[in-house]
C-alpha cells in the first residue's frame, strides 16, 4: 500500500504515511520548526476552536496546541487512516482537546459559524481544482465571521535551494496551475474571504492569512 489518488486527491498511506511521510517532510523542510513559521502568531484564547485541513500525522494541529490553552479544541481531517492514527496515538501530547476524522476538507462534517481558525499546510496542492475551490467555500461556510483562514502552500519558487529543487516538478501541468497563478486570493475574496499577511517562509512555500468579513447586518 502506497500514495493513493482518487477524485478528492491524493492521501499518503503504508510506506507513505505515517512515521515515514513525517521523516520524509522533514527532509524536505517540513519539521517541527516550520510548522512553528506557518503559525507565526496565532494563538488561540480560552474557548476558541479550530480546524486543520488535511492534516496528515498533525504537524500544524500539534504546533497549534502546544500554544493552547486547555479549553480549546483543535479538529483534524485527512483522507489517510494511517495518517489519522499516527495523530491520534499522540493527541495526549497536548492538554487541550485534539480530535481527528476522515473526510475529505470539500466536505466538512461541522455546523456552520463552528470555528475561530481554519488552517491547512501543503495539502491543497494535492487535490483536484474543483475539489480546492469547493474547500475554500466549505472555509468560508464553518469560519465565524471575522475568523481566520491560514493557508500555507507552494506558490510559484524564488530564488534559493527549495525553489531550485521544486521548479522542475511544479512548472508544468494543469493540476499546478492554481499554485503557480496564486488563485487563492481571487477565490477567497469571492466568499468573503479578505488577505491579510501574505509572505513566503522560503524559497517555494508561500503564508496567506486571510480573515472572514462580518456579514452586513439585516
């Protein structure tokens, strides 16, 4: 058993998941200390809940709770069983509530208005378009008004040792594109979705930060 690419993307299994998808992260930059960067800083006050967008072994929801307070809750969704079970053998390793569920981030099985902060780190890019335009309204759907939306993925390379290591597997191809273009301000905007700090952490991978406007009152 290996990587498997269905119609909601692909989801990282047996020798790809796991232990092994985390050793393999790390090589490729992707430890502890980058999911600290991806956070910057955001925290989460007594009470608050987020979300956490494919999120593999828990790398980000891990970070997160590490600076939560013991009253909040973080929820994770990922496609991968074997995923999901390295991260909840480890979701005593922090004192707030760490739970995780298999399904797919374009259908989220939470209420409407349930979340603070919905985050998601290099896992876009590995579903469908549709399937990430159908994600950004499910964001916008369970975020309260004035939430926020942290999206962390690869973007078009800079200069520097990951952009020249990943321009030749991102350059091309349809699937790429929406990465490439950097779409997710557009498509966030389309759902009331407003950026508000927007950087790379290296030479590929890019930080958007994005805040739910209030509706306008009836």
């Amino acid at each position: 058993m290996g990587m498997r690419t269905g119609e909601k993307g692909r989801s990282f299994e047996g020798i790809w998941g796991g232990r092994n998808y985390e050793a393999l992260a790390s090589a490729f930059g992707m430890g502890p200390r980058f999911y600290e960067r991806a956070l910057g800083g955001l925290v989460l006050a007594p009470g608050m809940k987020a979300l956490d967008l494919g999120c593999g072994p828990g790398g980000l929801s891990f970070a997160l709770g590490a600076r939560s307070p013991v009253d909040t809750q973080i929820h994770g969704v990922d496609l991968s069983v074997d995923q999901l079970d390295l991260a909840s053998r480890r979701a005593g390793r922090v004192s707030c509530s760490l739970r995780f569920h298999r399904c797919s981030m374009d259908e989220l099985p939470f209420p409407d208005g349930e979340f603070d902060l919905v985050m998601t780190s290099m896992a876009l890019h590995e579903t469908p378009p549709e399937v990430r335009r159908r994600t950004v309204g499910e964001v916008a759907r369970v975020l309260r008004d004035g939430g926020r939306f942290l999206l962390v993925d690869w973007s078009r390379p800079h200069l520097g040792l990951w952009g020249a290591v990943w321009f030749p597997l991102v350059c091309w191809g349809e699937r790429n594109r929406d990465n490439w273009n950097n779409v997710y301000p557009e498509l966030c905007r389309s759902r009331d979705l407003i950026l508000e700090e927007d950087c790379y952490l290296n030479s590929i991978t890019r930080r958007q930060l994005f805040r739910k406007a209030p509706r306008p009152a009836a």
